[in-house]
C-alpha cells in the first residue's frame, strides 16, 4: 500500500512539473502567436507545450523526429495568419524547447537521480527564458510584412537544421566509442548555440515588429501631414477672398451706377470661377482618400495630364486609412510616371466597394520601362512608390489580390480586397 502511494505521489509530482514547465513556455510563447479564433486553440497549445518539454530526448534519440511529427501540425492547427509566420514561430520555439531538453537528458544522464535532477532543472531553466525576456513581450502578436516573415523563416531554419543534425542524424552513435565521443563534443557546443539563436531570433522579431510600426506611423503621419495641407490651402484661399472683398464689392458698385450690367455679369462669373468659391474637391465620401486623392489630381493637373477618375467609397472602411491612401496613392504615382513619359497622357481610376469587395483598377500608356517591381524613380522615392511587392503585400494581408501588367496595349493595375463598411 505504502508503495502504491509513492508510485502515485511520484506520478503526481511528474504531472505537476510537466504543467508547470508549460505553463511558462506557453507564457512565453503566448504573445508572439496569433491564436485562431476558438475555443480549443489555447488549451492544446498549451498540452502540446506541456507535453513536449516532457519528452526524453538526447544525442542520438530518434523522440526528436517523433516530436517534430506532432508538435508541427498542432502548432498550425492552433494558429492562424500567413503560414511563413506560424512556420517562423513554430521553428524558434520548438527548437528552445528540444535544445534544453536534450541538453539536460545528455549532459546529465550519469548523475545520480538523473530522473529527479532533469524534472527539476526543466522548470528552472523555462521559468528563467520567461523571466529573462518577460519585459520584452509584445502587448500583440508582431505584425511584419510577408517579406520579413520569409526571413524570420529562412533564419528559424538554422537552428532547426542544426539541433536536427546533432540529434537526429547521431541515432548510431552507441555504434562506435568514437562516434558517440564525437557526437557528444558536438552537441555540446551545438545545442547551447541553438537556444541562444532562439532567443536571439525572438529579439529580433520584436526589433522587425518595432521598425515596422515607426514605418506605419511615418505614413499615417504622411497622410496627416497631407490632409492639413489640404485644409491650409482652403483657408488661405478663403482670407485672401475676405480681404479682397470689399475691393469687389466696391468694383460691382461702380460698374452698377455707370449702367455697365454686362461688365458686372463678367465680374461675377469671374469671382464664381476662384478656387476659394469652389473649395476643396469632393472626389469620394472617405475623407482621407479623398485627400490622396486630390492631392494626386492636383499634380496630374500641372504635369497636362488627363485623369478620368470615377470613385465611390463609403465614409468608413474595415481597410485602414494608411493602407488603403497607400495603395490609392503609389498606384496613381507609378501611373503618373508612366504618363507624363508617355504620348498618352490620359490616367484612369476606377475605385468602388460592391457586394464586400475593394475593387481598384488604374491604367495608363506603356512607356517600355515597366519591370517587375514597379518602383518610383524620384530622388525621394522613400516617400513615393514603394513598388508592387508592397502594395501585393498590402492586399495580401486582407486577403485579397493585386495583379498588373500590360493589357489591349495600356498598362492595367488591378486590385481586389475583401473590405466591409465599418460601423
């Protein structure tokens, strides 16, 4: 009986170290991951953490593989987003697990109460990664572009091929004294190498994550900067119309009591055609857009080009208004480009939201110069044109799709976004 009852002590104990240890990779691991939207993702994740550090593995141990099989598809089946950044996280942290658990189950493997002393250094070792990164955890999950999520996962690939070459690939070192010597040396060196890539790999997203919010804040402020400009020309107009006024009242006056009513319908038709009279555009309902949009007009207009605009967008849209001006804006500044090179100088955009969807088409003349980027020419080119990758990376992420290409002999942009009206 008094056996029976340490047996389930021990066990219990297990359990409870088990829970602990993934209790605080999950804390860990929880704010870099995009959860799916359900009820099971979160508590799997956490068995699969649970479970996996609590997996015997060593140099040489096939369990490695076998873990892989699982822990993979689970990850993936949890998460959500673009499948290089499920990929990206899944690597980094299945491989800071692997490698502590590997390095204690070999390392210490002749130690007295090798069993105990591993169950115990597991949730040490954890609990210090949480405690060491625990001020750097995002508030979200990072949001970078696809771009720099196909580099976090060719860096991820590194440390994964390396923890798999030192364990997996060693399964006959018990083959030869010299084999398992060898084997050994190596992973000793390798495996804290591993953990450290890992951890370096996870301040590095949060570095990417940084700078890709100050390039967010950059455009927005852009489009700030843009819309008040907008706003200040409109009231210098409408001063400069203040001050002159009575100079026109005073004109209308003599020209009434000299009887010259032709020269006062001329006058008045003058005054209708003043930029103050006629404010600012109204091209669509979406006051941001509206502004790139003018903005874009107003510099077709001075190049003599011809635009033929046709834009139906409600005041609100799920789309925000820094992707959305982006898109709107570098699609008219590679078309302006194009045309102002061009015999062709006629641009036309057609933007409307019909049945959910964004649907955004530009065209204009063929210069011959087109390439697969599409990047903007101009000295500032950081503030213009940042090519088709991005504005594909812009739809992709609503998913939805962008294409461009020549077309009945004018060069065609079209995009399609699935968008709803916001509340």
């Amino acid at each position: 009986m008094t056996v029976k009852i340490i047996t389930i002590l021990l066990w219990l104990s297990w359990v409870a170290i088990s829970c602990l240890n993934g209790l605080f990779i999950y804390k860990l691991a929880a704010p870099f991951i995009p959860f799916k939207e359900t009820k099971w993702a979160r508590p799997i994740l956490y068995i699969l953490f649970t479970g996996s550090a609590g997996m015997v593995i060593w140099v040489g141990d096939p369990n490695l593989a076998f873990t892989l099989l699982v822990f993979f598809p689970c990850f993936l089946l949890c998460t959500q987003g673009e499948l290089s950044q499920r990929l990206s996280l899944a690597l980094i942290f299945f491989c800071c697990i692997m490698a502590v658990c590997a390095m204690l189950d070999t390392y210490l493997m002749h130690v007295e109460a090798y069993d105990q002393l591993t169950q115990l250094l597991r949730p040490v070792i954890f609990s210090g990664l949480y405690l060491l990164l625990r001020k750097r955890l995002p508030p979200e999950p990072p949001k970078l572009s696809r771009r720099l999520w196909r580099l976090m996962l060719g860096l991820g690939a590194m440390p994964f091929l390396s923890i798999v070459a030192v364990v997996a690939l060693s399964y006959n070192i018990h083959d030869s004294l010299l084999v398992q010597s060898q084997a050994l040396r190596q992973g000793l060196v390798v495996l804290p190498m591993v953990l450290g890539s890992s951890l370096l790999l996870l301040l590095a997203l949060l570095t990417l994550a940084d700078y890709e919010r100050l390039q967010q804040q950059e455009r927005l402020a852009a489009l700030r900067e843009l819309y008040y400009q907008n706003l200040r020309r409109e009231q210098n107009q409408v001063r400069s119309l203040r001050h002159d006024l009575r100079n026109h009242l005073a004109a209308l006056q003599g020209l009434l009591e000299e009887g010259e009513a032709s020269k006062v319908l001329d006058y008045v038709n003058q005054l209708e055609d003043s930029p103050a009279f006629a404010g600012s555009r109204r091209l669509c309902r979406h006051e941001a857009a509206n502004a790139v949009l003018s903005a874009k007009l107003e510099e077709m207009e001075r190049l003599g080009l011809i635009a033929d605009m046709q834009i139906a967008l409600p005041e609100q849209l799920s789309i925000s208004d820094v992707d959305l001006c982006a898109l709107l804006g570098n699609a008219l500044d590679n078309a302006t480009e194009a045309a102002a090179k061009a015999p062709d100088k006629r641009i036309t955009l057609r933007c409307r939201v019909e049945k959910g969807m964004l649907m955004l088409k530009v065209t204009n003349a063929l210069t011959g110069e087109e390439t697969a980027e599409l990047r903007s020419t101009k000295a500032d080119s950081a503030h213009h044109g940042f090519g088709l990758p991005g504005m594909r990376e812009i739809a992709g992420r609503y998913g939805g799709s962008l294409e461009a290409g020549p077309r009945e002999g004018r060069f065609e942009l079209l995009a399609c976004l699935p968008v709803k009206a916001a509340q």
